[in-house]
C-alpha cells in the first residue's frame, strides 16, 4: 500500500455531520504486532469472515519509508507493516477542490493493516478455488465481477476522475488494489462507501456474505 497525507478522521466526521458506522480509531486486540493476527477493527471484521487469517504474522519493519506503508507477501503469507504507520491514528483524504481523489483513502495503522489483510482474504480465496496452490492468483483476477467492475470503473476514471465515484487513485492500480481498497472501504465507513459508489459497495457486501464462515 502506498501513501500521500492528510485530513484527520474525527475532523472529516464533524464537517459531514455525524459518526456514521466505521469504527474509527478503535484498535481491537485480535493480538500484536510481531505476533499473528494484529489490527483493529476493519481487520477483526475481516476475521470474521475468514478466521484463518488469525495465523498471518505481522511484521513491522522501519524499512519502509513514507512512500510504502505496508505489504502482504502472498508467498510466505506475511503481512508487513511500516513502523512509521504503525504509530498513526486512522485518516481519511478527502477529494482535491477540482474533484480529484486522494491517492489513499484511507492511512493509519488500522487502514494500512486492514488494506493488507483484504490481498491476504483475496489471495486465500484464489487459492482454494484455484488449481495454482499456494503461489495461484487472487480471486478477483480470476472473477468476473470484480475484473468486470474494474475494467467499467478504469474507463470511467480514465474518461471522468473528478465524477466524485472513484475511492482512491491507488484503487486504479490493478483488479487487486481495486479489491482491496474495495474492502477496506467497506469495512471502515459503508456508509460513505454505499453514498460514494453504490455499486461497487454491492459487490463487496455480495462478495463477503458469499464467503462467511
């Protein structure tokens, strides 16, 4: 996950009127960084999807810089994390006056960790449903839906990025990325994700209620 920086969180929720349902700034104890499972509240609804994913070390690391903010090696399945952004309450960006969406969305530890373990839900998905094993590809590079709903929201960024629909630059990456900031969206503030872009909103709530436990 990549960065740039910066509207606090609880200041962007004063100005829109409300608290609305993320769980902002809460940091639950699924466990600790250095241990297995750590995050806050985007990553235990993810756990909750797929308790699995408790076993996933996390592994600060003060390598990256401000530019990288965390990682998920899909290989050894490992979720690494920026120590710089492991200190960093939950922010959220808002859209440039001319309309033009921040690069992330969303930073803090909570954001970066939950960004993380969205690759670590889609690579575990691909890899049950895929004859690759462990080194296959992410469910949503094989999915219609979502290679479908990127393709449809590419073009649409391409032709219009100021339409006030597109959840982060860094979402336009690739089917991955777009995935992932998808969830971590979902799961940190529905609400403003449901107002933002509907659709996509109804592919993420039809693609995690398809795969709860």
């Amino acid at each position: 996950m990549m960065s740039k920086v910066v509207v606090d969180i609880f200041e962007w929720k004063s100005k829109r009127g409300g608290e609305g349902s993320g769980n902002f700034g809460h940091e639950g104890r699924p466990g600790e960084i250095g241990g297995s499972g750590s995050g806050g509240s985007g990553v235990s609804k993810i756990m909750e999807i797929n308790s699995g994913l408790k076993d996933i070390p996390v592994i600060e690391t003060p390598a990256f810089g401000q530019e990288i903010l965390g990682r998920y090696d899909e290989n050894k399945n490992i979720v690494y994390l920026g120590k710089e952004e492991s200190q960093k309450p939950l922010k959220m960006y808002q859209d440039e006056e001319d309309g033009t969406p921040p690069f992330n969305r969303f930073t803090g530890k909570d954001a970066t960790l939950t960004h993380e373990y969205a690759h670590a839900l889609d690579y575990d998905v691909g890899k049950q449903t895929s004859s690759f094993g462990l080194y296959g590809r992410a469910m949503s590079e094989t999915s219609d839906e979502w290679k479908n709903m990127f393709d449809y929201q590419l073009n649409n960024y391409k032709l219009n990025g100021r339409d006030g629909s597109v959840i982060s630059r860094y979402s336009m990456t690739n089917v991955r990325e777009f995935f992932a900031e998808s969830v971590t969206s979902y799961m940190l503030d529905p609400e403003w994700l449901q107002s933002r872009n509907p659709a996509v909103y109804n592919l993420v709530d039809l693609t995690l209620n398809s795969l709860k436990e």
